[in-house]
C-alpha cells in the first residue's frame, strides 16, 4: 500500500473566507515503510498571510512573494498523492483547505474521488479518549524525537506525524504471507533462503550434560509419580 503522510500550512483558518495554502510537506510510504521520497513546496498565496498564522508557523509575506501559485503545482502535486492513501492529522483542516484550491482550478479535483483519507487525529481520540492527541502529545507519548519544532513547517511535521502514525497503529510493518514481492497484502513479502546456504552445526551434548539430564528426569518422575513424556518419545 502507498500511503503519503501529509501537512499543510497556511494564511487562515478558513479556507471559505478565501485563506490559501502556502506550504505542502509530504513525505511517503511504501508497506508501512518510509521511502525517502517527498514533496515539499511553499506558495505564493495571492492574499496577505494573517499574523496570527504567522505566529503558529513564521512564514512571512515577504517570503511567499516569490513563490509558485498554486495553479503552478497544483499538477506536479496532484501527480504525488494520486491514488495514495493520505494520512492526515485532522485531516478534514487540510483536506478542505486542498479541495478549495483544486476547485480554482480546471479541471476541478475533489482530494477523496482520488485518494484515500485516514484522520490521524481520529485514530489518536479513539486510542486515547479524554487526552490531548496534538502532534507533540503524541511524540511525548510515543517518544518520538520533535525536539526541531519550534514552530510548525509542514515537511518537518509530515516527518514527524508520519513516525508518530506509525506508532499509533502498531509498529513500522504489517505480517505478510504472501511471497511475491507484487502480492496484494500489505507487509515485507517472505524471504527465501538459499539452498545452497552454509548447514548450521549441530552441537551435541557432552556425556556430563547428558548425565545430569537423565538425573533430572528421574528426579521429576519420583515427585510426579509418573515417567516424564521425554521417556515416552
């Protein structure tokens, strides 16, 4: 399964009161494994960037001025997560944020008829109802290294969030049964040992062991008062 593990940053709270997205951290998994593959862009939002955002996240106006629209990587980005899962914390924030902007676009694009979507801040409630489930929470938690956020920057925290994810759900990697590398289970497909593989030594017990074993079995017999099923055998 592919999964992209996904953050935005961005001018406002509300995207219906025309706030942008002025940064996309993404980072992806393969089988529950990172890749090492990412996409990470900051744009230009075409409106002013709320100082009450600024505060959350330190992106300046000054800063965007010379970055892509998002009309410019709209594509480039949807190419990333096209057909992936997405793992999002408070995924609903994002996602509507992602589908406001796609719908300034031609052809329009509604994030879920192309991707999956797991709310990671969904799964943390339901694990751990009545406490706080932020992304530093969770790295408290789970002990998870966030010691680099002091503010928020969408590829740190997709790295982050996609440790944390990992986790929340169980360990880096999922059992698989099936043996070919193209199987559709998720997991780390079976490896086979070669035939031809040095034979492992069989190491024998000396006479000393051996008779100390035989001394135990009889000692076991007497308290039991019945042969012990190694005899048996």
């Amino acid at each position: 399964m592919r999964q992209i593990v996904l953050d935005t940053e961005t001018t406002g709270i509300d995207p219906s009161q025309g706030h942008r997205i002025i940064e996309i951290g993404c980072v992806e998994l393969m089988e529950r494994q990172l890749t090492g593959r990412h996409y990470h862009v900051y744009i230009n939002p075409e409106r002013a960037v709320e100082e009450e955002a600024i505060s959350v996240h330190g992106i300046t106006n000054e800063f965007l001025e010379d970055k892509p629209t998002f009309a410019e990587v709209a594509d480039e980005f949807f190419a990333f997560i096209q057909g992936a899962e997405l793992v999002i914390h408070n995924a609903p924030f994002d996602v509507g944020f992602m589908d406001a902007e796609f719908a300034r676009l031609k052809p329009v694009r509604k994030t879920a008829d192309h991707c999956g979507i797991v709310d990671s801040l969904a799964i943390a409630r339901e694990k751990h109802p009545g406490q706080k489930n932020n992304l530093n929470a969770l790295c408290k938690r789970y002990g998870v290294d966030n010691s680099s956020r002091e503010l928020h920057g969408a590829l740190l925290d997709a790295e982050i969030l996609a440790d944390v994810y990992l986790l929340l759900t169980g360990g880096q990697t999922d059992l698989s049964l099936d043996s070919s590398a193209g199987g559709g289970a998720s997991g780390t497909a079976i490896r086979r040992l070669s035939g031809d593989r040095p034979r492992l030594p069989v190491v024998e017990a000396s006479a000393d062991e051996s008779l100390a074993h035989q001394e135990f079995l009889e000692r076991m017999a007497k308290e039991a008062g019945s042969e012990p099923l190694w005899n048996r055998l």
